[in-house]
C-alpha cells in the first residue's frame, strides 16, 4: 500500500468561526489551511507539528469524509482496495490534489488522497 499517514480527521461543527476559536485559542492548534473553494470554506487545525490535522466541517457545506489518508499511490491503493472487494469511488483530480473515498465494513468513511500539490 502506498498508504503513508493518516493526513486530515474531519470533525463535524456547528460554526466554524466558533470552532476555529476553540482549537486555536483554548487548545493551542496551529490554523493549517482557511481557504474558500466555491461555496465551502475549509478550515484545517493541527497542533504544532503535527503531521495529522483537524478539517472543521459544517454539514450544510456539503463536505466531510471523514479521515483523510495520504498516498503516494492513490490509484495503485484504489485498484489494491477494489481487487480486495471494497467499494471506491472513482479517483478525481482536485485544486487540492487527487482522491477517492471508500468506507470500511461498518460505514466509516475514508478518502484516500495524494499529497497537496505545491502552491495550494
């Protein structure tokens, strides 16, 4: 597998603004991304070096899989998953990288994403 971390653990959140607060100020985490694609505004929180972070969804946003682990391989793992009979969504290229979500037995959701290009 070309699984190397898990990258991103998506959190659900009433308000982000409120929520960002909480992991900065009350718990010390470093904002890792705030940026605004089309409609959805992402906010990422790690602690300091941290190589997992924290994406803060808001469900009306639409988004949220939720743990994001990195490959360098996202096909190869995607075409490993399927052989083994998992159900994986088609990989996609994105501004922020290419991914492809699945669940596990019990309907945990995961998005396997290669790493976030250069400038993004």
């Amino acid at each position: 597998m070309g699984i190397t971390h898990a990258r991103t653990v998506t959190l659900p959140v009433a308000d982000l603004d409120r929520a960002g607060e909480f992991y900065t100020e009350v718990l010390g985490f470093a904002v890792v991304a705030d940026r605004t694609v089309g409609p959805v505004r992402h906010l990422e929180v790690a602690p300091p070096g941290a190589r997992t972070g924290f994406a803060l969804s808001v469900a009306e946003q639409g988004c949220g899989h939720g743990i994001v682990l990195e490959s360098d391989d996202v096909d190869g793992d995607c075409a490993r998953l399927a052989a083994a009979g998992v159900h994986v969504e088609e990989p996609e290229d994105h501004p922020w990288g290419r991914q492809a979500g699945f669940t596990d037995p019990d309907g945990n959701a995961f998005v396997l994403a290669g790493p976030v290009p250069d400038g993004y």
